[in-house]
C-alpha cells in the first residue's frame, strides 16, 4: 500500500492551479470559481479550506469548504463540498481522512458545526456525519441529502 500525503493548501500554496484544474476535472464547476475560494483561502480573507492527498506529486483525492454549496439552505454552513477520490484509489479511507481533516481543522478554528450535501446513504456515517435534512440543490429537480458534523 502506498504512502499518501495529506495537506491543505496552505502547506503547498504552488498547487492552487493543478487543484483548480484538478476539481474542475471532476465536478465541471468554472476552475475559476475553484481559483477564487483557494485564493480567498491562500489570502487569509476565509478560514475555510482545501484539502488534498497526493499519491508522489499527484492529486488522487481531494475536498473544499465553502460557504454554500449550491443548495437552498444558505443558513446552514460552512458546507464540505466538491468530495472526490480517483477511481483507482478508493475504498483506502483517503475519503475519511480527508473529511476528519476538514471537520478537525475547521473545529481547531471554532468553526461549527459544518454541513454537506450528497446522495449517498451509509458512507457519511461512518465518518461521524448524521442525516440532517432534505435541501433544494440549485436546478436539481429532486431534493438531496443535508448532513452534519457536530
């Protein structure tokens, strides 16, 4: 099993485009909307972050936290947004490490409790989210799931 490295941004501010170019890869959102929140993140102006595991120099997982993502229920936030791990590299916990990562640090600044959206049922769990409510996402025509992490 490989080594992995684990970071947020901060730690390897050089990697703000490739992670850009990385997310927008896998979600379709504008790399420039990505580029906007890492360098609000970069610059101080947000304590919400990125985080990312490389397997050598290369992004193999990654999440942000931003204020809202694209759901109706902008009171519940901050929200972890943008999950993804390659194909090849799941079932590893680079997932779960990296979420433990984001709640962690954003608790380590009193940030709390956070919030995100997905259709999955079982896998968030397992990391100390619960269920919390049913959410309007942006031109989606049925609602999604909401979790916590208190």
């Amino acid at each position: 099993m490989s080594e992995y490295t684990y970071l947020n941004l901060r730690e390897k501010p050089e990697m703000k485009d490739m992670a850009a170019n990385w997310f927008h890869e896998k979600w379709g959102v504008p790399t420039e909307a990505y580029l906007e929140c890492m360098e609000d993140y970069l610059g101080g102006n947000t304590e919400y972050g990125w985080y990312l595991c490389l397997d050598g120099d290369k992004i193999v997982g990654g999440l942000g936290v931003i204020e809202n993502d694209f759901h109706d229920r902008k009171d519940l936030a901050p929200n972890v947004c943008a999950v993804y791990t390659e194909e090849n590299f799941r079932c590893q916990g680079i997932c779960g490490n990296l979420l433990n990562m984001a709640v962690d640090d954003m608790k380590s600044k009193g940030i709390t409790p956070i919030y995100l959206v997905t259709d999955h049922t079982g896998f968030y769990e397992r990391y100390g989210w619960e269920f919390f409510c049913m959410a309007q996402g942006d031109g989606e025509p049925e609602p999604t799931r909401l979790y916590i992490h208190r």
